[in-house]
C-alpha cells in the first residue's frame, strides 16, 4: 500500500459545485516501500471533487511520481483505491468548507449592515415626507417604527 505523505494543493479553485485541487512540485508526495516520491506534473496535475456529492470527478487522470531516475505512473482512480489519500482529501475538503462558512458568515453580516441602512434611510425620506405633508400621526408612527427597529438591530 502506498502512503501519502504530503498532500497540499498549490491552489485551489471553485466553479459552480466542483472544486479543483492543483498540485505541483514539493506539494505532493508518497511514500512505497519506505522510499519518498515527489509528484511532478508532467500528466494529470488535479483533483476535482464534486461538493454536492464528495465524489472524486477526474477518476482518469494520471499522477507521475518520481525519485532519481524512477517514475510511478497512477491514474487517480488506482491512487485511490491503494493509498490513504482519502483521508487527505478529506482534510483539505474540511478546510475549504471551514473557509466557506466564514464566508458566508460575513456575507450575511454584511447584507444585514446593508439592509439596515437601507431601512433607516427610507425611514427618513418617510419622515421627510410626513412632515412636508404636516401629517403628525403618520410621522410620530414613523418615529416609533424607525426607534423599534433601531433597538431590535442594536443601532448597527
């Protein structure tokens, strides 16, 4: 069985459901038979996964291995069946969807920031207009309303 060593995309990219891991030199490695391999992308250089069902896309795809003069030749779907890279991947994919959460986390932030302030200047435009109008119920509802939603997102 081969052991995988070191595994470490140079870069990662998203499109759509897919996620792409690109490896290059010294970012790779397997250990057979006690003896170090060093990936090199002279073939197949990626790992595409899909993020809605975990599956490895690219199954035909060809990693070249090398120490001195010896080369191993494994197409994905071989690496995977007689190494440990799963547990690898699993590792990278948990970094990606711990990274993919902040994001979000922030992009929520962000659109709850953006609506309240679209909020509270459409309150002020309705109080403009109320008191133009010189309609005082609708402007002291306004007030109210506009101070209740202050207090409920805590004044942002």
């Amino acid at each position: 069985m081969l052991h995988v060593k070191l595994m470490k995309p140079f870069y990662t990219k998203k499109e759509g459901h897919l996620v792409k891991f690109v490896f290059a030199y010294q970012y790779f490695s397997i250990m057979k038979d006690d003896e170090l391999f060093h990936f090199i992308p002279v073939e197949g250089k990626e790992i595409i996964v899909n993020l809605n069902t975990f599956q490895v896309e690219n199954l035909s795809e060809v990693f070249v291995f090398q120490k001195g003069n010896r080369f191993i030749r494994l197409p994905l779907y071989q690496l995977l069946l007689v190494s440990d890279i799963h547990r690898h991947l699993q590792a990278i994919l948990q970094e990606e969807r711990a990274e993919l959460i902040e994001v979000n986390e922030q992009t929520r932030k962000e659109a709850a920031d953006a609506i309240y302030f679209l909020e509270q200047e459409n309150y002020s435009r309705m109080i403009d207009e109320a008191l133009s109008a010189g309609d005082r119920e609708m402007f002291d509802a306004l007030i109210a309303q506009q101070r209740e939603s202050q207090q409920l997102y805590g004044g942002l």
